[in-house]
C-alpha cells in the first residue's frame, strides 16, 4: 500500500511542500482528521519499542479539464520497516473480484435497480489495532519541547502493513451489526434480504477496499443505509451512477 500511494503521488519534499501555503493547509487538514480520529496518544518512547518513521505523500486532484480542484498530503507509515511476527500478523484483505462487480451491474439492470457509489473518507483510519504499534511524531507536527516523544497507534495510519486488513474487519463488523450477511463464496458483498406480507426487500453492497457499489430494490432502503453509513464514517456519496 505504502509503495502504491508513493507510486501515485506527485514528487514533492517536505521541505518544498512547508514553503507553499496550499500545502500546509493540506497537512494541516490531514493532522486534523487523525487527531479528530483519536489515532494516536503521544507518550514517552518505550525501551524495548522502535518507533516506525513517518512520510509525507502529496498528490494534485485535478478535474477533466484540468484544473486543480484539491491539494491532498497523506501521512504514511514507513510499512516496509515492520517485522513479521513482531508488528503485525495477517496483513490479507478481501475485496470483490472485478467478475462480481460486472455481474452486480447487470442484475441492477435488468432489475431496472439504481446503483450508487460511496467513497469512505481516510478508510484506514477506521481500522483498530491489534498490535503494540509506536511512530515518531510527524515532520512539522512536532510538540515543542516534546521533540523525544513518540505516539503509540490506538488505529491504523496508511501504510502499515496491517490497515487494509483492520479496515476490512471494521466494515465487515458494522454491516453485520446494521442486518448485511457477507456472502462465503464471494467475501466482498454483501447482502441484506427479507419478505414479509407487505413488502419484499433486497440489497447488495459490493466492497473494494475503501470504496463501495450499492444496489436494492427500493430507492429508499438505498437513502436509509447512506444515512447509517454516514453516522458511523466519514463518507463521500459520489451519487448515483448512469447504467
């Protein structure tokens, strides 16, 4: 993931970066949604515990015609430097294959169903830790006179090893405590079903990593679960898709 988003980025240095006011304000935004998060708790650096060293990663979101519309800075983890067995176990995430996706879309179609995409905001962040995970403070971020102290990750930051798979479980948990069955032969959909006398329901939420294809039978059963994915993440409804 840490070499993906690294891939994706523009290359711009801290030190570049701390000179341009949009910048900044892109860091600091960042700082916020962790802080607001509840990531991390600053405390004194434990002896038998190397902290892991934190980067910053920018990227320009531009428009179809080109023009900058968002200037993002990520706070990775330097991933690579955690040991096997020691910070972290399993790392695996399931999502759907690219098959199911295709053969959802069609469904809804036939079914003459709406399809709709949600995007969670900063998804790995909502990943709770299993695992005593220690990190330096960031560039720029540093408490004056705390410069020696370390924060110990309550949950996940990009780049570790393990977030993708923190996320996972978290997701999975909630769409399972809101009524959703995940299928056992296909781990990234989920579906929730009932009939009664009145009424017969469907829907099928579709997961690839942070992002989500939403399809049901009634418009709103759709609205309900937006508002329930809403009050437990920070989301973006990218609205409904023409198909």
């Amino acid at each position: 993931m840490h070499f993906a988003l690294i891939a994706e980025a523009d290359q711009i240095e801290f030190y570049d970066a701390i000179r341009d006011t949009h910048w900044v304000r892109a860091m600091e935004e960042e700082i916020e949604v962790i802080e607001k998060n509840k990531t991390w708790t600053l405390v004194e650096p434990p002896p038998d515990k190397r902290p892991i060293s934190l980067k910053w990663v920018y990227k320009i979101k531009a428009n179809p015609k080109g023009e900058i519309v968002r200037y993002k800075a990520r706070l990775v983890a330097k991933g690579f430097l955690q040991k096997a067995g020691v910070d972290y176990g399993e790392i695996y995430a399931l999502v759907a294959r690219l098959e199911t996706v295709r053969i959802i879309v069609a469904m809804a179609t036939w079914e003459g169903w709406s399809l709709h995409q949600l995007d969670v905001k900063s998804a790995f962040l909502n990943g709770y830790l299993e695992e005593e995970i220690y990190v330096t403070q960031p560039l720029g971020f540093t408490f004056k006179g705390e410069e020696h102290k370390v924060y110990r990750l309550n949950k996940e930051l990009y780049g570790l090893k393990q977030a993708p798979r923190a996320w996972n479980h978290q997701i999975n948990q909630f769409l399972e405590k809101i009524g959703f069955v995940r299928y056992v032969s296909e781990q990234g959909v989920h579906t929730k079903c009932w009939k009664d006398q009145d009424r017969e329901e469907k829907r099928i939420a579709c997961l690839y990593v942070d992002d989500m294809l939403l399809t049901g039978s009634k418009p709103e059963a759709i609205a309900e679960f937006k508002s329930q994915m809403h009050s437990e993440f920070e989301m973006n409804d990218l609205g409904r898709l023409r198909h």
